[in-house]
C-alpha cells in the first residue's frame, strides 16, 4: 500500500493505492476472488479539535514573530 495525505488548514485529502493479498488458505476458505487485484482510496478528514491552538512556537520567539 502507498499513499499521500495533504492537508490545508483544518482539511485534510488522501489517496491510497494498494494490492489485495491473502494467503492460499484464507483466499480458498473465504472465496475471496480479489486476491492480486488493485484499488484506489479516497480519504477527506476534517479537524474539529487543534491540541496545537494557543502554543508559542519556540522558533518564533527567537526570529521575533
């Protein structure tokens, strides 16, 4: 699986891309017929909560911000 996430302020935007494995006793008990195929995910997260709000950033203190 391999995948990227971008976030702009609160937003965040991912895409995923993987192979669907099993192994040969799993694949024959569970009928599983995706095995070797590939897909695509989409994920969008919102921040509701930002633990980070109200810190000094200790870089900003030395360059004066």
């Amino acid at each position: 699986m391999a995948g990227i996430v971008f976030q702009l302020r609160n937003v965040q935007a991912g895409l995923m891309l993987g192979v669907d494995m099993m192994n040969k006793v799993n694949r024959d008990r569970y009928q599983w017929i995706y095995n070797g195929r590939p897909w695509i995910g989409i994920g969008l997260g919102i921040s509701i909560l930002n633990l980070n709000e109200g810190k000094v950033n200790e870089n900003d203190l030395t360059q004066g911000r």
